[in-house]
C-alpha cells in the first residue's frame, strides 16, 4: 500500500489516541465567531501506518512525544524545515528490519570492488535516466550521454557523472539559457532542492525499511553526512524530480518562491509511476524495491542494484 505524504505549514497541534494521528486546528476552535459546526471539524484523525513522510513547515507546530514515537515505530520519515520553508532536517526510525544486525555486518563487510561495481551500476542508470529526460524535453543531442553511460567503468574513475551532469544541467531547462545547478542558486534550484529533500527522506526511509545503514555510503563518504547511502542510492531517482520541475516550469508563471500549490505538487515525488525491472509501481514502493535488491548485493545473493528504467 502507498503511504501517505503530509506536510503541515499552518499552526497545528498533533497528538495521539487509539493508534491515529489526531490533528487539532487550535487557531479555529478558539475563534468564537465561527459557528459550532466549523469548530468540530477543526479536528480530523489519520491512521498512523498509512503515513509514510511528514513535512513540518511551521514554527508554531507542536508535535506530542507519543506522535513521533508512533511515527518512527511504522517506519515513517519526519522531515523538518526551516523559516523559508526548506527542508532541514530528517528523523528516522533505528531500527527499521528484524534482522538489521546481520544486514549492518553484510554492509560493513562489502568488499571494495563491490561497492565500486553498485557505484558503476549506479552512475550508469542515472546518465541514462538524464539522457531520457534531455531527449524528451528538448531538441538538443543525447548520444554523447549513452555513450558516457556505457563507458562508465567500475568506481567510475573518469569521473563520467560529471560530465554528463555538466551537459544535462546545461541543457535541460530551456526557458533558463544561464541556468546553473547550485543549492543556493537562482530558480528553478528551488525546486530542485526541495524535490530532492522529499526523495532523500523516501530513499532514507527506503534503506532503514530493508535493514541498511543510511550513513555508511558506496561511493558518497563526507564525513559529516548521516545520509551518503541515500545520496548514493537516489542518484538515478533525481531524474524523476528533474521531469516534474520542467513539467511545473512549463504550467507556471513564476517559481521564484515556492507557492503552496507548487509545494503540492513536489509532495506528489513519493506517488510518481516507476518502472522497475519491467513493472509500474509508485515511486516510494519502487525505493523499497531498491534498497531490497541493495540488501542482498551486500549479502552476495544477487549482482545487480534494482534501479528505474525511465
């Protein structure tokens, strides 16, 4: 079953009774000039486990103790942001696998030429997924990005993402000749950036839902990153986002600041069609999917990472 994604940017109260997650609107039961009514449905319950990423984008949010312990025992991603509604933080659960011990020891003890190998699988998915979307969106030359994509060695040492990132990015958004892919640059980075949040929380909560490590990457390893296994894993993911932002640049006028039917659509990341290994699911059922065949690289039962095909 899909989850859901919910993201709350008003003032909210949220607490807990018989395993639903209670939301309270307290700005409209205590304004007593609205009919009583109005003031019953300020109050609305979602079952905990069908949820699967909460996006808190306010200030004046409270959350009970009891809701994020629930929350994180249904495997869910909770995600935080900051006063110009970016994401900034991202909780999860511990333990997320009842054999999360032995899949912990299977991923520590990957050999190097292992992860080498789920790093070139890697990079090759992504430049080809790149490569479909700069074909469908523009008129501009793909083969040299197939040609990267079968040229990509194991650990890609000639450093092949980046180049055909250089020409994908240059490319890519027609309507921003100058465009430059930076988290601080001008827009449609904006949107970039916050698609790209959702879809690490998905991948994140992917990989602690098959038992793995999210710090412990195959190739990404800055020291201070707690997620480089899911910086890794999302990598042939980002296309997808890259597809919704034009399609969003194309049906708006402006998207210098993210509007609340912008963020709308964003928050649909986790219910985009995928195809994996010749079959359409959602996208957050398809990471699972991911980190699943991931799992048993590392356990020396299969070869291959599970990736999308675009």
């Amino acid at each position: 079953m899909i989850k859901k994604t919910l993201c709350f940017s008003n003032p909210i109260y949220l607490s807990l009774r018989n395993a639903q997650l209670v939301l309270h609107l307290p700005e409209v039961e205590s304004n007593e000039t609205l009919p009583e009514a109005m003031k019953k449905e300020a109050e609305r319950t979602i079952p905990i486990e069908d949820i699967g990423v909460v996006i808190l984008d306010n200030r004046r949010i409270t959350v009970t103790s009891g809701v994020l312990e629930a929350l994180l025992d249904n495997n869910c991603a909770v995600i935080t942001c900051d006063q110009k509604s970016m994401p900034v933080g991202l909780l999860l659960p511990l333990c997320g696998n009842n054999t999360q011990n032995e899949r912990f020891r299977s991923q520590l003890d990957a050999s190097l030429p292992l992860r080498k190998q789920l790093w070139q699988q890697t990079v090759k998915q992504k430049i080809l997924n790149q490569e479909y979307v700069l074909r469908t969106n523009t008129d501009k030359e793909t083969n040299c990005m197939k040609v990267w994509a079968n040229d990509v060695r194991s650990g890609d040492p000639d450093n092949l993402e980046a180049r055909a990132a250089a020409y994908y990015w240059r490319n890519l958004f027609t309507d921003y000749p100058d465009f430059v892919r930076d988290r601080e640059g001008t827009p449609p980075n904006n949107l970039l950036n916050y698609g790209y949040a959702i879809l690490r929380a998905v991948i994140a909560r992917a990989l602690v839902g098959s038992g793995l490590l999210p710090t412990l990457g195959i190739h990404h390893h800055n020291r201070y990153n707690a997620y480089c296994l899911a910086d890794d894993i999302m990598e042939p993911y980002r296309p997808y986002v890259d597809q919704l932002v034009v399609d969003i640049i194309h049906c708006s006028d402006d998207v210098s600041v993210i509007t609340k039917e912008l963020k709308m659509q964003l928050l649909g990341i986790p219910m985009l069609d995928v195809v994996v290994n010749g079959k359409r699911s959602p996208l957050m059922i398809a990471a699972q999917q991911t980190t699943a065949s991931l799992a048993k690289c590392f356990a020396g039962e299969v070869r291959r990472i599970s990736y999308p095909e675009m």
